[in-house]
C-alpha cells in the first residue's frame, strides 16, 4: 500500500504550529512544517508531488499566504500549482468560498482546526498518486 501524500504547513504563529503539530502527530500524519509563504514555497517547489494538501495562514511576515497561493499556482507545471491549498484563517473576512476562489485556494477553514476536520481534509486530498509505484 502506497504511503499518504503529506500535509505541508504554512503557518506563522508559534503557538498555532504547537497546537496543529500535535494535532498532526496525534493522527500519525506525515507534514512538514514552514513558517512564512516563502518557506513554504521553497519546500513546496523541492517536493512538489510529496504534498496532497497545504493548509496556509493568510497573514504572516516575509511572504503573505495570498502571495504564496499566487506564486505557486503561476508555476508550471502540475505538481505543484494544482495542488489543494486551504486557507487557516480567523479572519472572518476570508470565510468565504467566493472571496478564497478568487485568491487561487480550494477552501478555507477557521482557526482553531479540530481533528475530525484535518482527518476529512486527509482523506479528500492526501490519497496516494495512483500514477506512483507502490
């Protein structure tokens, strides 16, 4: 059985990246962890197919993550600019499906992200690349 395809984390926050981290290892999910878009560019663009999903602060130093969404959906080609990218957000402003579309993401969810909603976003998106070996 081929492994799961990893979460990569975009977020600024330190107590945020604790709190989803153990969430994370709780499940027994694979993720990389970036603090800023950029970081999360440069790992994202190393390993493109490793990744089925990121979930991505909005606001953050050094790269915003509607900067980071733009870059990586302007690269080609597929992975990594058609990977899921949800927005983590407390910003009720971004609780939007339309307003989030028109930012590049696949959907948003509100912060704090409970377990039962990473697992969901697990199975829609983190299925191993049936195109890959075993």
């Amino acid at each position: 059985m081929r492994a799961l395809r990893k979460i990569l984390l975009v977020e600024d926050d330190d107590f945020t990246r604790y709190m989803m981290r153990e969430i994370i290892a709780t499940l027994d999910i694979q993720a990389e962890i970036a603090a800023n878009g950029q970081e999360g560019v440069d790992r994202l663009m190393a390993d493109p197919a490793d990744f089925g999903l990121v979930l991505m602060a909005l606001h953050m130093p050094v790269m915003s993550g509607i900067d980071a969404t733009r870059i990586i959906r302007a690269t080609r080609p597929a992975p990594p600019s058609d990977v899921p990218i949800i927005a983590v957000t407390a910003d009720v402003a971004y609780h939007n499906d339309v307003v989030i579309s028109k930012l590049g993401m696949n959907g948003f969810t509100p912060k704090p992200l409970t377990p039962g909603l990473l697992l969901h976003m697990v199975d829609r998106f983190c299925q191993p690349d049936p195109s890959q070996p075993r």
